[in-house]
C-alpha cells in the first residue's frame, strides 16, 4: 500500500481518533476499551486491544470490508 492510496487512524476515541480519521479520508480501526456507554462506531474496524488492530495492519492484501468483533 502506498501513500496514494490513503492511511489508517488507531485509536480509542470515537471523536477525536476514529471521527478525525474518517473525515480525513483514512481507514480506521477503532479500540473498543468499554468506555463509551452509548456509541454506534463508523469505524471499519472494531477491536479490544492494540495486538488485534496490529493483526489487521499485518493482512496482505488489506480489504475494503468492514468487521466487528
């Protein structure tokens, strides 16, 4: 993947990371800590933990689908 084709934002705040991110045009992961009581995430990602979001970095070829745990 290069520049061109855009980046990812990693984070565990709706807002500033995974709002920020979409907003810019990048993919996101976001890591779901339990801490927003009510959310309905527009990440292409959910995960719990940075190891898991590090996993969907490391697939080759990265995809366009969106997952939730």
């Amino acid at each position: 993947m290069s520049v061109v084709d855009g980046g990812w934002v990693i984070g565990d705040h709706l807002t500033a990371d995974i709002a920020g991110g979409r907003a810019a045009g990048l993919q996101t992961i976001w890591i779901d800590r339990g801490t927003w009581p009510v959310h309905e995430p527009d990440a292409d990602h959910v995960v719990t933990d940075a190891l898991r979001a590090m996993e969907i970095l490391n697939r080759e070829p990265w995809t366009e689908e969106r997952t939730r745990p």
